[in-house]
C-alpha cells in the first residue's frame, strides 16, 4: 500500500532559512498572533469572498482596528508606533491569506493615515486618525486617473479657489476602498505655479459624503477579487480651505505615501509565496500517484527546492530593507524600488511554478497558489508598475534618466 509523506518528520521552510535567527523574537511572536487571528476569522472564507468579488471591509477593518493593525507603524492618534520590521511581518500575514486583506490594510494604513498623520493639519489627525486606526472609519487615496498612472505629473483633477474655499473637479481611478470609504485623501492640481511653470499639486481631505462625490464600484476584475475597487468621481465638490493638506506640496507629497505603501508590499507578497509553498509540500506529500506520494519524485523535489531558494532570497531581501527602514540610516526610495521589483515579479513566479503541481485541482478555489498569483498580477502592476522600478534602478546605476527621453 501505497504511504503518505509523514509530515511531522519535515521541517518547514521558515525552520530549514532559519527565520529565528533573522528576526526578533518578539517580532515573530507578534506575527504569530495575527496569524492565528487571520486563520480564525477569515482564511477559510476567502476562497469564497474571491470567488463572489466581495469582502466585509468594514467588518474586517474593526476586526483589524482591535488587533492593531491599521496605521500600526504611525505614532499616537491611536496608532500602534511599532516597528517597520513588525508592520512588515504583519502585512506578510495579511497577504498570505490574500493580497486584497493586505490591500486593505495597507491603503488605509499607509496611504490615507499616513496621509494625514506626515502631511496634515493637528485638526484633521485629531479628527480622523483615531476612528481610522480603530477601523470605525475607511480611507482611500485618490491619486491615480483613468488616463493617468505611472506619471502623476499629468494628473487632470483639479482644485480651484472660490473664495476661502476650494472647488475639487476630476476623476480617479482603481481606488481601493473607495464604494466603502468615509474620508478620502484626494490629490489634485491648483492654480499655484512653481518655479518650473508647472501647476503644484496639493492634497484634500474629502469626506465621502460630500455633495458631488461619487465612488461607483469597478466590476468585472479577473485579479484582487478579494478587494472593494472603485472610482472617485469630483464634480464641483466644495471643500472648507482647511481641507488642504497644509504641509504637502507638489508630488513629494503623494510619492512619500507610495514609498511607505511599496514596502509593505515588499513584505507582503513573501507571505502569498510562503503560502504556496506550504500548500504544494502538504498536497504533494498526501497525492499519491503510481503508488507514490508526487513529493517522492525527483521533478517534484527539484520544483519544490527551486520555490524554497526563490522564497528565502526574498525573505531575506525584506527582512534588510526593514532592519534598514528601522535604523537611523533609513530606507531610500531606490531601495524599496528594488524589493518591490524583485519580490513581486518572484513570488507571482513561485506561485504559478507551484500551480502546476497541484494539477486539475490547483485551477479552483480551494487551493491557494494560483489565486495568490493572480491577484501577484495586479500587486505587479500598482504602486508603481515593474517597469518603472526597473527604470527607477537604472537610473540610481547609471545616473541618466530613461522615463522620457
């Protein structure tokens, strides 16, 4: 008779890279309760939220808010103040469940909320970081357009003076969290012209339900399924002249709040990786096939050992990216370029090299590799698309500029 891999004789791939050795102990410990949080409350659902296009965002997000988790990484306002390294962790978790719970996260933490918490008024942290960080109140951040993604600079949105107030008009698209939010962080073009000629942009805080906004929902999505996408729609919305973001100006503003948002995705997908890796050993070592459970098999193995190499090269690659965002040198923006470029486009290869393994099977929902590398699909291509994080690390090597020659 034909026997199963015994899987309490293995070591998984965390013991085999020796993960304890890489990060604290606390900061592990800490990864292990949000993990168990995930797995108890929403790992057996979201097979069935992907499949039907939909997840309980604000019921997650008080979930999340309880745990800790949205705008962890930020200072006071109800935020946690952790580590770069432990939100990191955290977002590995969120993302080895689904990239669309980590998107959540992630959008409201390190996009809206870290909006705010570096670039807003006292008053406007005051009155939405709290709520925000307990998940009583969404966010969103309105930077791209239907017409305008990887140069911000074109964006058409705009924001007129009327007095002391000011008059939002324009559009945003694939804003996730946007049909569920409460308060939007809208970037848009003033008549303000820096020395350049060029219109500065400035940030909005933008209650949802304010007259002339709509965010109707984006249908149809093959990828991130497990995610609330939407559009903003400003037509002659008016807002107080203390909406503004009063210490942004210009695109620094919102390309800080990318940077933030790409590392935790640097962290984020290691964990949809991890998860199809234990997935294929625990498949391949209970699927018996020719007598033989398929982890028996020589081409099995080798697809095996090559993911393991794949997912402990980008471990590592976060695991410095956050000791370097922790210390006193800090993270530069070339650095996150390189772990979202790298991790990204690696993990979206390990899952769909697993895939394969599984089979018939590994086409539904009930295994995870290929809709982790899916919804890699759409990971690949926001907050900055592969391409421009090649562009961006040609540019710090050879000093010249390839984006608009």
């Amino acid at each position: 008779m034909a026997k199963e891999m015994d899987m309490s004789k293995t070591l998984s791939p965390d013991d085999i890279l020796g993960l304890d050795s890489v990060f604290e102990s606390d900061d592990l410990e800490f990864a292990s309760i949000v993990k168990k949080w995930l797995d108890e409350n929403v790992r057996e659902k979201i097979g069935d939220y992907f499949l039907d296009a939909t997840i309980p965002a604000r019921e997650l997000a008080e979930g999340l808010g309880e745990l800790g988790l949205l705008g962890m990484h930020l200072d006071g306002y109800g935020c946690g103040g952790s580590t770069a390294t432990q939100y990191g962790l955290a977002c590995r978790e969120l993302e080895a469940v689904d990239s669309g719970l980590r998107s959540l996260v992630s959008v409201q933490g390190s996009l809206a909320m870290f909006a705010i918490h570096h670039w807003g008024s006292e008053a406007q942290k005051e009155e939405w970081l709290p709520k925000m960080a307990a998940g009583k109140a969404i966010g969103c951040f309105g930077l791209t357009e239907p017409d305008v993604g990887s140069d911000p600079s074109g964006m058409k949105t705009t924001a007129k003076k009327d007095g002391s107030d000011w008059i939002l008009n324009g559009a945003k698209m694939w804003i996730t969290n946007s049909p569920v939010s409460d308060v939007m962080v809208v970037w848009a073009k003033t008549e303000e012209v820096d020395d350049k000629g060029n219109n500065v942009v400035r940030g909005f805080v933008v209650p949802s339900n304010t007259e002339g906004v709509q965010t109707p929902e984006i249908h149809r999505k093959i990828s991130l399924r497990a995610s609330i996408t939407g559009e903003i729609v400003l037509d002659n919305v008016r807002l107080p002249e203390d909406a503004m973001l009063p210490k942004a100006k210009g695109l620094k503003g919102p390309l800080s709040c990318l940077s933030e948002a790409r590392y935790g995705i640097v962290f984020g997908v290691t964990g949809a990786a991890r998860d199809a890796l234990l997935s294929a050993l625990e498949y391949t070592g209970t699927r018996v096939q020719f007598d033989r459970p398929l982890a028996s098999f020589q081409i099995t193995q080798q697809k095996l050992a090559k993911a393991f190499g794949q997912y402990s090269q980008i471990t590592l690659l976060a695991a410095h990216l956050g000791k370097l965002k922790d210390s006193e040198k800090g993270v530069r923006p070339e650095q996150i370029s390189l772990g979202k470029m790298v991790n990204v486009d690696t993990a979206m290869n390990v899952c769909r090299d697993l895939r394969a393994l599984f089979g018939g099977s590994g086409i539904t929902s009930e295994y995870p590799p290929l809709r982790h590398a899916v919804n890699l699909e759409t990971v690949l291509t926001y907050e900055g698309t592969h391409e421009v994080h090649q562009l961006t690390l040609g540019r710090t090597m050879t000093g010249i500029n390839a984006f608009a020659n």
